[in-house]
C-alpha cells in the first residue's frame, strides 16, 4: 500500500484541502475555504514565517491532520510544512494578491 493510499483511509487525515490566510486581529491565521470535509471552523496551524511569507488572502492547497488536544479546540495541522505552497486552482487570485501585495 502507497503512502498516499495508507494516508486517505485515515480518519484524521485530510488531503488537497483548500486553506486561505486570514488577518484576525494582528495575527496572519489560516482557515479552511468552506465546501469542503473540513469545516471551516477549525484554524489550520503552519509556521509562522510561511503566513507572513505571503499576502493575506493567499489560498493554499495541502494536507492536514486533525488533532484533538485535550485543552483546547481542535484543530488543523498542516503536514508537509516547510513545502506549502500556492494552490495553482486559484492561480488568478493569488497572482492579483502578489501583484497589489502592500508591506505591512
């Protein structure tokens, strides 16, 4: 059985899940896009750098891992973090962001 093949029979693994970076408060936060088996509710947890690396309203498309901890919401970890990139489905939109991208 394949590595991919062994990862989508899993429960809390979710594969090719569309996240957009958010400005909440201060912060640069990632949120699932709605529509899809991840709710959009949970927040998606990356590095720090890669949020501030690219404008917000970035959407990204990669694999996650829900994790439940006992003390707090759940929520999504990426996997594969070092290597998010941009989701090419959303081409158009992520280029208009870089393009009118303002230093913050």
């Amino acid at each position: 059985m394949g590595l991919f093949q062994s990862l989508s029979t899993r429960p809390d693994i979710f594969l090719d899940v569309y996240i957009q970076s958010l400005k909440i408060g201060s912060k640069i936060r990632l949120k699932p896009i709605e529509g899809q088996r991840v709710t959009n509710t949970c927040f998606v947890e990356c590095s720090r750098t890669l949020r501030a690396k690219y404008p917000v309203g970035t959407i990204f498309k990669v694999d996650c891992r829900l994790v439940h901890p006992s003390n707090r919401k759940p929520y999504l970890m990426v996997l594969h973090r070092n290597d998010m990139k941009q989701a090419l489905e959303f081409f158009d939109h992520n280029r208009t962001l870089t393009n009118n991208q303002v230093s913050i």
